[in-house]
C-alpha cells in the first residue's frame, strides 16, 4: 500500500510460491523486489534466488523485524545487501526503494 501511494505498480502477493508464480506469469519487466526475510515456505534469499533467474538484473529490497546484524550472522543474508529495518516509514521506504 505504501508504494502504491507513492505511485509505483505492485505486484503483491501472500506467499513466496505465489510471488514466484506471479513473477513467471508477469508479462512486463520487475524492477525491484521487495520481500521479508524470514517466511514460511522460503526465506527471502531463496525466493530473490529463483526471482533473478526469471529477471536477471532485477534490484532486491530485503526486510526483517531482526536486526541486519542478525540477519547476516545467521547467514540468510550477503552483507551490504539493500536491507530495511521494520517497521519503517514512508520516508524511509521510499528513499530505500529509490
């Protein structure tokens, strides 16, 4: 809903299987996408993972209510990967995601 505010076409979806479905059925190019870290079925990495295949090139917002610091030693997640801590604001998700 926030980037819809600020403009952006979303292309939403509950789970990663439907995020993965809906990008291989999406006729037009993803320009980023934007996922939790932690899910049930996939972890965020895994479904950027089968998302680049389809996209190559596509930018990748990672968020979690963990600390990128626990992220990263937990080994979900690349250091200096794009990351945004929740919850966040508007301000601060639309300057991440520009």
């Amino acid at each position: 809903m926030m980037l819809k505010r600020k403009g952006y076409t979303v292309l939403s979806a509950a789970t990663p299987t439907e995020a993965v479905e809906k990008a291989r059925n999406h006729s037009g190019f993803i320009d980023l996408l934007m996922t939790d870290v932690v899910m049930p079925e996939m972890n965020g990495r895994n479904l950027a993972e089968k998302n680049i295949v389809l996209y190559p090139g596509v930018s990748m917002l990672f968020m979690s209510g963990y600390t990128a610091d626990v992220i990263s030693n937990q080994g979900v997640l690349d250091a200096g990967v794009a990351f945004i801590q929740k919850p966040f604001s508007l301000a601060v998700m639309t300057e991440k995601v520009r």
